[in-house]
C-alpha cells in the first residue's frame, strides 16, 4: 500500500529510498501490470463478439424464413428460443467482461493520479531538467477540458441506483474527499468578498475536520485551510440521460457554473437538460454560430431552491448536500463584465457541448463583485 501523501508532506527531500520515491517506482509498475491485463480484456471482448456473430447471423436467417413461409410453426418458435437464450448469455459474457476492463481503466486512472500527488508532494525533477515553470492559463484550460471530456459514465446494472458523485447526485454527508480531487471551495478574496473557486484537495484532518486545498490556478497560487461547509466534491461520473435522467439537473435550477478562461464560480440557470449521452456542438438561442465551439471545462455547481436570481454570489453559504457538475462552455461568450457594465438584462443562452449536452442561461446581473472577475487571463 502506497504511503498517506498526508505524510509525505513531512518526509525529508526526495531520495530513491524514501516512501514517495518507492510509491512512484510501484505505481509504474502496478500500471504496466494493469496496461497488459487491459490489453487481455479487448482481444477478449472482440472474441467474443465474434463468437456471438455467428448466433445473431442465425436469428437473422431464421426470420426471413419464417417470413418467406409466412407462418410460425412449433420448430421455429422452438429454435429461435434457443437462440435468443445463447444470445443474451452471450451479450451478458460481454458485458461482463467490458465492466472488467472498465475497472481496469479507472484503477489505472486513480494511478496516475496517485502518481501525480506522489510527485508533486515530494518535487521530483530530473537533474537535467529545471523544476516546472508556472502552468499558463490557456495550459490549465485545455487540462481541465481534457478532464470534463474523460469523466467516465456511470454504467449501472439493470435496477441499479446512480451512486452519489453521478451527474447531479450530491456526496453523502460523511463523505471525505480524497487528497487530488477537485472539489469548488468558498474561499475569501483579497478586498474580503468570498467567492467560490476551483481547488484541489491536499489534504484532511478528521481531528479538526477542515480540508486544505489548493487553488487550481497557479498564476495566483494560494492554499487554504477551509472547514467542510465550504468544500463542495465535484462528481465522479458523468449520468446517462437515456437510463438515469434522475442524476440530471433539471430545466430552471440553478447553478454556479465556472466562467471561460477563469477559475471563479458565475451564476447559470439550466435552460434545456441533455437528451442524450453525446450530442454535436450545439447553437445558443441568439444563434451566433461562435459561441457554438467548446473551448474549456466548466464546473456547474446546484444551489439550493431558497436562494433567488437576486443574491449576490457572497451570500451563498457553503453545504455539503450541494451536487456538482462537470460542463463544458462555449469559446467565445461574452468577456466578464465590470459591475458598471453588467446589462440589465442579457441572460444569454449556452449549450455546453462536451458529454451530455445542456443549456446554461447566463445571469450576468448578479456579477456584482470585482472579486468574481481577479482571474481573468
């Protein structure tokens, strides 16, 4: 088991016989392992698939004699019976092995990650290399882009629940986010306005019950030590809107969602929820045909009914029982605005791309505070 990176963070430099340093050389090689047993499951998956080819090939046959015949008789009722069953043990032995490979993926990806806090806790560089330069912001965006767009999807078995962390489900309220997770947190500003930002989780101390967290933006890089009621976890998967439309915000909620180029949270409301899993680019509603191409990652987070389009984004207490969102919003919407410059009522119309397709309704009047707009780039 890999050390707590909690404890890393007390661990003398870097050396190859430190706990850090041996997690990293594990988790390469737990990852290789892993890499090679994924490989195993696809050729499985497409072997199977051809074995069943053969069965649907039959069913396929039977059919149209049966249509040439004009009649059900006993032997094909019987026949295709059988078939139909080889069939569905054969969908269910791929499916099996699919959800194998997928556990497969994720156990990779938690790797990686672990890797990733394992370097950056104990500032791994190479001799040859200088250590890394500040993350530009254009970098981070395509980053966090790249994150919304790999979210898995939750793919539960028939009468299976949507877990917390899917879509629109909130965290339990025992649940501790994990040191690596991006999670939105209220965070005060410097003129002493709070406001809400992307950050990543450190660490968290069941003594004093307080997290400490990263801002996700390095340009302005600041740790804080906040208690629970001011960290919100975003999800761990992405809900189908086919099969679990109950994990999905609903048209007119409310919601925070993170503005282009930045890293600070925007009043939105959902104007039109996703039909499907994977939609093309869509149009917003004054259909400027710009505004229709993904540029970043948003984070949406729900708020709760009480709170009307009026109050200002300092207002908004922390909760844990708030859901999270990952969505992706258009390349060119409109810059943030001065507070002297906010319109009186331009409520745009955006329709997030990337996943499952949403449109977001901009509520320009309630950016009120020029501490929303301090990480512009």
């Amino acid at each position: 088991m890999s050390p707590d990176p909690c404890t890393w963070r007390r661990l003398p430099p870097s050396s190859p016989g430190t706990p850090y340093a041996m997690a990293l050389v594990s988790a390469d090689s737990r990852i290789a392992e892993l890499l090679t047993e994924l490989h195993q499951l696809i050729k499985q998956t497409q072997e199977e698939r051809s074995r069943s080819e053969h069965n649907l090939v039959n069913i396929q046959k039977t059919h149209e004699r049966m249509q040439t015949e004009n009649k059900i008789s006993p032997y094909y009722r019987t026949k295709l019976r059988g078939l139909y069953t080889t069939a569905k043990a054969d969908a269910e032995a791929e499916c099996n092995i699919l959800r194998k490979a997928l556990d497969k993926i994720a156990e990779i990806k938690s790797l990686l990650e672990e890797r990733r806090i394992a370097a950056k806790i104990a500032g791994l560089y190479n001799d040859s290399e200088p250590p890394r330069k500040t993350m530009r912001r254009g970098v981070l965006m395509t980053l966090l882009q790249q994150s919304a767009m790999t979210l898995p999807l939750w793919i539960g078995k028939p009468g299976d629940k949507p877990p917390p962390l899917c879509g629109a489900i909130p965290a339990s309220g025992d649940y501790v986010a994990k040191p690596g997770d991006k999670v939105a947190a209220r965070v005060k500003a410097v003129d002493g306005d709070e406001q809400w930002i992307l950050a990543e989780v450190v660490s968290y101390s069941h003594a004093t019950n307080k997290y400490e967290v990263d801002d996700i933006d390095e340009e302005g890089k600041e740790r804080h030590t906040l208690s629970r009621r001011r960290i919100i976890p975003l999800p761990q998967w992405k809900a189908n809107p086919e099969t679990d439309p109950e994990a999905l915000f609903q048209k007119e909620q409310l919601v925070l969602a993170l503005y282009p180029q930045t890293t600070c949270f925007y009043r939105a409301l959902i104007h039109t929820p996703p039909q499907r899993v994977s939609s093309p680019h869509g149009r917003d509603r004054t259909g400027h045909d710009d505004w229709a191409d993904p540029m970043g990652h948003g984070v949406t987070v729900h708020l709760p009914p009480l709170l009307t389009t009026s109050s200002s984004l300092s207002e908004l207490g922390g909760s844990r029982a708030l859901p999270c969102l990952l969505l992706t919003l258009p390349r060119s919407c409109p810059p943030a605005l001065p507070p002297t410059a906010v319109p009186a009522n331009p409520s745009p119309t955006f329709r997030v791309p990337a996943g499952p397709e949403w449109n977001v309704t901009h509520e320009s009047p309630s950016l009120t505070s020029p501490a929303h707009f301090d990480r512009q780039p």
